[in-house]
DNA sequence: GACAGTAGTCGTACGCTGTACGAGACCGCA
DNA sequence: TGCGGTCTCGTACAGCGTACGACTACTGTC
C-alpha cells in the first residue's frame, strides 16, 4: 500500500500498473492479488492512507481554528498527494482512516455549537472549497509564485500566437478582461496558492461563524 | 464530438473507448485519428462542449445575481456531464468556451466593483466551491432527498454488519458524530443537494459583497 | 484522356493494461 | 507419509490507444 503510494507521488497515478508495484516490490505482478482483489480496491486503500495523513482538528480550540488547522492540513495533504484529488471524494467504499476524519470534523462543528442541520451545511461548504481548491491547484503545472507568473506569460503568448494563426482578434481585444488578470496582473505580481486558499477559507469561516447560532 | 459526449453521459467516460465511439458513427476506429490526434485531445474538444452549455452571467443585472445565475447553471452542467467533473479543471489546453466563460465572469466581476486582486480572489473561492460541491454530488448514488436517506439507511446498516463481522464496536460507538449525522438525520429528513448548494453558494456571495469595496 | 495531389477511410499489428486460471512451493499438523 | 492452508507466479486472453501504410474518391491541370 506505502509502495503503491511513493509509486504515485513519484511518476503519477496513471503510471502506476500492477506489474510496476508488482516489480517495485520485487515480486511477481500476480502475487498482488493475494493482498487485493482488484485494483479497485487498491486505490481505495492509497485512497485511504492518504486521509490517514489529514490531521484532525485539534480539540481545546474553539472550532474556528480547529477547522482552520485541519483544512490547511488537507490542502497540504491533498498537495503532496495530487494523484489522489478527483479519487478522494469519488470512492465508493470509505476506508478507517476516512471514517475518523469525518466523525472527527462533525464532532469539531458539533461541539462547537452548530446544529445538525448548520454542521452538515457547514461540512459541505468547506470540503466543497477544500476539495475544489486542490482540483484547480493540481492541474495549474507551477509551485512558486514566480514561477506562476512565467507560466502566465507563456500561456498568453501561445495563445496570442495561435490567434494571429487563424487570422482571428488578438486575445486582448477578443477577452479584455482574461487578459487584464492573465496577462496584466498575474505575469505582474504572481500568485501564490496558500495565500489564496487561505484567503478564501478565512471568508467562508467568518460566514460560518455568523451563522452559527439561529 | 457531440457523439462522443453523448456516449459518455449514456455509458460513463471510463467506458468510452475509440472503437465504441468510431461504431456509433459508424466508421472505423482509425478513421477518428483523421480528426483528433489522440484521445486526449479528444477529451479536449469534450470538455469544451460542457463549457459551451454553461450559462454566461447575464449583464445588465448586478454581479451578485448575474453571478448566481452563472453559478447555479455550472452545477446544473456539471450534474448533466457528471463524466467531465475532474477533468474540467485538469485540462491542459482549455478551448474557446472556456476562454469565454472565464472571461464573462472576469468581466462580471470587475464591471462589479471589484478590483482586479479581489476579482481574482472571488473567482477563486466561486469555482473551487462550484466545482468542489460537485466533485462530491458526483460520486453519490442517489439524486433526490427520498432516494439519499434510502441510501443512508443501507450504508449504515452496510458499515455496522463490517463491524459487527469484525468484532470491533458498533458504528455509533466508535463513530458517535457520523452516526448522529448519517444515521439520525439524512436517514430521517434526507438531503437535498440543490438546496445545500445554494445555501453555501449565497454564504460565500455574502462574504464576497461584504469584502466588495476594501 | 492522363496524371498528380489531396482528403478521407480503415485493416492489421504492436505494446500495453487488468486479471482468470491453475500449477506449484512451503509450511505445520496428522 | 500425506493433507490442507498460505502464498507466489507463469501463462494466457480480451480489450485498450494508436503507428503504419494501403486503399478509394475526388479535384484541378495539362
């Protein structure tokens, strides 16, 4: 399960067959399905070593930074893990370590004063944003925020370059507005994903606090 | 490609095989390859069209509904195409629907009074929420409220059999928060995804409106 | 009428995938 | 000595994406 894990990390999910883990683990590919029935059932199990890295929100903080901590965990976790974002929430059969993560963050809203109804709202809103934010974060190919605005700048000029091919208006005037965040903001100062995540989780908490009671 | 889209919301994209897709329309399988170059650009071309039926924001209304409207027609898309969710955000080379839809929003946005680094910032928190929220309807098996607590009842009764077959304690003792959730209350009055969407949907637009100007 | 070029179709084949099947190896216990 | 688990794996098969090259049908030029 560890192996097939390092195995995604290191040359991605849809690398990962059974006759490599099969010889990364100095075996034959077949030997596997002793331990797995299928590999399905694989992945469910990476699938489940992965939330068993989430931390759970600490208890003796008030929900709001219990929560704070656990998204900001799961974004890391979800970061370090990008094979598994799209896998997580998809999966059929929940695993252990999932079942202790969700009873814990209920727990988290629960004690903190949320009714059942406002804890499941809750719930959906912020694992929505968790889950939608590792989405976009692990398809955009850059780490750094320099780096993000040199990709920026290739973005446009491919793009520029494919529409004065087809004879048709330059981005610019075709999509004013992409182009003023593209090309003008993002190229300029960057973008930096955990500030961004953060800014946005900071948003949906304080609405979530001012609905807490009523 | 329509064909392609259909085949897929009919037979799941997993099972969307070029050789499927060439009998539908009645050629060869090679004969695709005169059109596309590979099956990923094929893809491509897919998630374009799902672009394509998403509502721009309408102009001449304020932001807040303009981008509600918006909003709500991504996740109705998105529930229709349940193949594209995942593969919408991790394209490589978006199309010319994607283009103007991020554009539209953009606009939107800055014809609302946001500046540019806010603009960002609301684009962010909306998309990851809309496509997170439906990363998560996508892999639950049932679509009305009735239909989830039937749902709920089973994968409970399902998960406290595992546990009872293990010796292990029961689901409501070791998982006290999920079982009050799960067990008391989606089995009980159900869930409807439409409403939770919308409520988290106007939670964010608030915070957004509130962080308008400043 | 003859020919070259282009657009479009597709049969065959190759390397890859997940995995069904069944043969074996090793073990403690009778 | 033999039996029944636990565990390994060689072989084989259907299905995948697609490289290659042969084929037809059409169009424009001399």
């Amino acid at each position: 399960m560890r192996t097939a894990v390092a195995l995604a990390v290191r040359d991605g999910i849809e690398s990962l067959t059974m006759r490599k883990l099969a010889d990364e683990l100095g075996a034959g590919a077949m030997s596997l399905y002793y331990y797995v029935p299928n590999k399905e059932e694989l992945l469910d199990g990476m699938v489940d070593v992965v939330f068993s890295e989430i931390e759970l929100p600490p208890t003796g903080v008030d929900w709001r930074t219990a929560m704070r901590r656990r998204a900001v965990s799961t974004r890391e976790v979800l970061n370090r893990h990008r094979w598994a974002v799209g896998l997580m929430e998809s999966r059929r059969s929940p695993g252990p370590a999932s079942f202790r993560v969700h009873n814990a963050v209920l727990g988290c809203l629960r004690e903190g004063g949320f009714s059942v109804e406002m804890t499941i709202q809750a719930y959906s809103v912020l694992d929505a944003y968790i889950y939608g934010f590792a989405l976009q974060e692990k398809s955009v190919p850059f780490d750094s925020a320099e780096e993000g605005a040199a990709v920026a700048q290739e973005q446009v000029r491919q793009f520029t370059e494919e529409a004065q091919a087809q004879q048709s208006a330059a981005l610019a005037e075709e999509f004013p507005y992409l182009a003023e965040v593209v090309a003008g903001h993002v190229a300029e100062v960057g973008y930096d994903f955990a500030t961004a995540f953060e800014y946005g989780l900071d948003l949906i908490l304080d609405a979530l606090e001012a609905r807490r009671v009523g």
